[in-house]
C-alpha cells in the first residue's frame, strides 16, 4: 500500500536532511591558495603626510567606581560624565609610526601589490597571552602545534603554518572581545601588547565594563567540588574594560567610537534578572549537549559603531576606511537588522575605500535569558507558529507533515544566511540584513562587493560573496563552534568581511582594483593546535592596489 503523503514529505525531508547534514560538514578544496602566497614585498613606504597623534588614552574607572556602577548602573554628575566619555572615545597609539616602523606591500604575480585584512573574535581574551606568543615567536607556535593531528612534515601540519603566515601577514587586523584589565585575561592590555609584539598601531574603542559581582570578588560561586569559592581581583589593576581593536600597519589619521542607538538586550538588567525554570533547562541542555556553559554577564554599556581612518598612500585619497562590527547576539535578526542599519547611516557618506568587518551574530538563535512567558509572548507572535498550528489541526497525519517542513527548513538554512527567505513557510530571518548590505548604496555610487569569482574566491566558488568570505559544500564555512559540536550542529558562519571601493577606481564592471580576493576562513589556527585559542576562527582576504595582473 502506498504511504500517506504526509509520511512521503515527511520521508523525503528526513533523507533531504541527512543529505544536507553530511554535505554541510564538507569542505571545497582550497585550489587558489598559490595567489594569496607572497613572492616578494616593495621597499617600506614612506610617503606619509604624518601629524598623527602619538597616542590618546583615556580616564578609567576606579574599582570604586565601578561597584559604585553595580548599584546604580545610570549614576549622575561626575562619575556619570566619566562613564559617557569612556564609553564613547576611542584609544589610539601610533607608537610603532613613530618608532620609525614602516609597512612593506605585500606581492606576488597575480595581484601585484596588495593589502591584507583580517578579522578575529578572540573569545572575552582568555588566550590572548597564547595568541600573541603564536604569533610573535615561531618557537612558541612551535609548542601549540598538535603533534598527533598534525604532526611535523605533514599536509596538516604544512597547512597551519600556512594559515598562522596568512594571519600573520595581515596589513589590518580587527579584533573582538578585547580586555582591558579583567582578571580572566590577567590583567592585560591585550590590544596594546599584541601591537607591541607586531609592530602595528593599534586603536582600541572601550564597549563594556565588566561589572558582575562575582569578577568584582563580591559574589561566591560553586568550585566544582561542593564547595565555594570566591574571587580575588587585584583592584589596582581592574579597568573591567570589554571592546573592540583595530591594528594597523599603517598610521591612524583619526579613529571614532560610540554607543548604538539600537540597543535590544541590557546586560545590566538582563543578566541580574532571576532566571526561571525555562532558562535553567536551557543553559542545562547546552552544557550537557554541547559542553558550552552559558554564564551570567553583568556589563554596563552595549553595542558600539567603531571606525578607523587609515592613512594608506595609492588609495584613493590615501585613505581607507576600517569599520569594526560587533552586533549583538542577545537579541532577533530583525534587532541586528535595525543595528545595521544605524552603522550604515554613519558610513554612507564616505568617499573613499571602506572594509566592514567583524563578528555579526548572524544567527536566527536569540541568546538572551528566556522565560516561559517571553516563549508564549515570541511564539504566538510568529506567523511560522501559526502555520504549525493550522497544519496539526486541519491536515491528516500533519505532525509528520509538519516535522518535515520544520526539518527541510531548519537544513535549507544551516550555515546558511544567504539562504532563500519563503515567509511563514520556510522562513530565513537572518536574509534580510544581508539583502540590505548588498543593496546599500553609497553617497558616491559605490556598493559592498558581494561578487564570486572561481579564479578569484579561495576554493574557486563562484557563489555569492565567495570572494571575500569562503564558500563550503553547504552554505558559507562556520567560523564559530561550541566546545563540542555534533558534526555541523554547534557550528555558524558569523564573521564577515564586505568590501567597498569607490567608482572612481573601478571604472566598468569587470573592474577588480581595490575588490575583495580569496577570503578564507582559518579553522586550521583553531582546530590544528593543542589548545583552543577561541571559539571562533580567524577571517582574511586580500585586496589589490591596482587591476590584479595576473588573475
């Protein structure tokens, strides 16, 4: 006897589903990593037009000060004016300009001269001690390398080096979740010290303060042996201080910083909320799943527009635009939507080259503490809802049925936020914001470059944006993972970088000066050492000064 219909779609979508989750975990072989090699670099560039500031600190709160911002998180008059202008100037040094360090182009036959950009969320800083030395010593990478999974003389081992050399190499570097003086990170100017060691100018753009009570030593927690234990944090050295970074090879003319409008989750009054039964089973289910422990945050302050101008002779008025993004994670796409929205208001008026880049959450998942009344309050606003629950009413055998509708969409959009967007019935939230990067327009005419090219992407895609970020079998290849993901569950591309160069430099539409080429995710970095240095994986792509010649 023929089966039901609904057991066919429910049938088909089940084996559509292993399909998809056995290609998502595949990869494309990288076949143009011989353009991104370089083969020679020009003599350090010295024109200049200097007046840089040396360097701009700022005021930092005292621990006082901030257990005074744990009782009273919108306090008035002097410490109120400290706080605003922390969370809203930027840091910038130039030491290393002014040190006499000057920046060398990168070369090779295909691209000619070109920049390199990179972009890393360095997970709250917790190894930026490791990551500074993987960087600054050979030896010291050395003793990261996993001997057993890649041991010396290996393609695996081969291919490591390669990806610390391509980061390494970085023109640009941004970074997220950088920590000034915050215990877990002993202490460090994580910005500052990573610049020291490469040489780099460095603007930093405070975004938090850290002021749960139990980083502030106010507040026991479990040892994991039955007992208690409290912290000790060296007041001294606390700044509490949680941001964003841009390091640069080449001087900073200016660089400015502020807090979003757009503000959907308060880590203040979120986190300190009591949390209820439907919280608690969540936080249980994703340590027990996927071993990640989701803790409490308690931060003054949100998320930030951070931007740098980059004094970079051969550009269009020697100038090149970095915006460093962070949007948020406790929050819906639509939240980051309006976000965005309000960081491409402020940059549409710039004239020359500009890189966005950054970690932007793009994920349909909502971090943010729930609660069985925010469940029934969110669900019954959804269409989607409303479509599950018209099929299990008015369709024989609709429970499979509609499995298998959640199932085929839950495959069609993983790792997948390009993904066709069919409202109510295969939904794909996360679209909508990169509809409207790539639809954004400048003052000047120019557009984000969102083209793939297979002699111009890393692995020869020819997809959408696969030239500045890589393409994998399925959808885009994960930049982020839990502590132990199931196969391609606990994994998500949410890292990006977008490219503009101003009309004037690409003349007719097969222009590709100052285009985004070969972006490459380097999980290698992350997965081919003995310890996890983050649970993202850092981003890079290169830019040619002129049409590349041999591409």
């Amino acid at each position: 006897m023929p089966c039901p219909p609904s057991t066919l779609f429910s049938q088909t979508a089940c084996t559509l589903l292993s399909a998809l989750l056995l290609i998502s975990c595949g990869s494309l072989p990288k076949k143009n990593i011989v353009n991104t090699q370089i083969t020679s670099r020009s003599a350090p560039v010295r024109s200049f037009t200097g007046g840089y500031p040396r360097y701009r600190g700022t005021d930092f709160l005292t621990f006082q000060e901030l257990k005074q911002l744990l009782e009273n998180p919108k306090p008035e008059g002097k410490l109120q004016a400290k706080l605003e202008k922390l969370l809203n100037t930027p840091l910038i040094s130039n030491e290393a300009y002014y040190q006499g360090k000057r920046p060398t182009r990168l070369q090779n036959p295909q691209m000619g001269d070109y920049l390199r950009i990179a972009t890393w969320n360095v997970e709250k800083s917790i190894r930026m001690k490791e990551v500074t030395e993987m960087l600054g010593s050979e030896i010291a990478f050395e003793k990261l390398m996993d001997q057993r999974g890649a041991p010396k003389g290996s393609p695996a081992y081969e291919e490591v080096r390669r990806e610390r050399e391509r980061l390494l190499t970085a023109d640009v570097l941004l970074l997220q979740e950088m920590d000034i003086g915050i215990s877990r990170s002993e202490y460090r100017n994580v910005a500052q010290e990573l610049a020291r060691t490469l040489g780099m100018n460095y603007a930093y753009a405070p975004q938090q303060l850290e002021i749960d009570p139990v980083l502030l030593g106010l507040e026991s927690i479990p040892d994991g042996r039955g007992g208690m234990v409290r912290h000790q944090p060296d007041e001294a050295r606390y700044k509490g201080v949680f941001g964003l970074a841009i390091l640069s090879r080449y001087p900073i003319k200016s660089a400015k910083s502020f807090q979003l409008q757009a503000q959907p989750y308060d880590w203040y009054a979120g986190e300190k909320a009591r949390r209820d039964l439907a919280e608690g089973a969540r936080r249980i289910a994703t340590e027990i799943v996927f071993d990640n422990e989701i803790v409490r945050e308690m931060k003054i302050g949100g998320r930030i527009f951070f931007s740098v101008d980059l004094d970079v002779p051969g550009l269009p008025d020697n100038t090149l635009t970095v915006v460093n993004n962070h949007l948020e994670i406790k929050a819906r796409p639509h939240d980051r939507e309006a976000q965005m929205a309000e960081i491409l208001a402020q940059i549409q008026t710039i004239p020359h080259t500009v890189v966005m880049a950054g970690d932007h959450n793009s994920s349909k998942a909502d971090m943010s503490p729930t609660s069985l009344t925010r469940i029934f309050s969110r669900t019954t606003t959804d269409p989607e809802t409303w479509l599950s629950v018209s099929m299990d009413l008015l369709l024989a055998a609709p429970a499979a049925l509609n499995s298998g509708r959640v199932l085929l969409n839950a495959t069609k959009n993983l790792h997948s936020p390009l993904a066709p967007h069919i409202p109510v019935v295969l939904p794909n939230k996360t679209r909508r914001m990169f509809v409207n990067i790539e639809d954004f327009r400048f003052s000047d005419g120019g557009r984000f470059d969102f083209r793939g090219d297979k002699e111009r992407s890393i692995n020869r895609s020819s997809a959408k944006l696969a030239n500045s970020n890589e393409k994998a079998l399925k959808g885009q290849t994960p930049t982020f993972r839990v502590q132990r993901p199931i196969g391609p569950l606990g994994r998500s591309r949410l890292d990006w970088i977008f490219v503009k160069a101003p009309p004037s430099a690409q003349p007719h539409p097969d222009s590709y000066r100052l285009a985004p080429h070969y972006g490459e995710t380097l999980s290698g970095l992350i997965e081919g050492l003995n310890i996890r240095l983050s649970d993202h994986s850092p981003c890079v792509a290169d830019i040619p000064l002129q049409e590349p010649p041999g591409v």
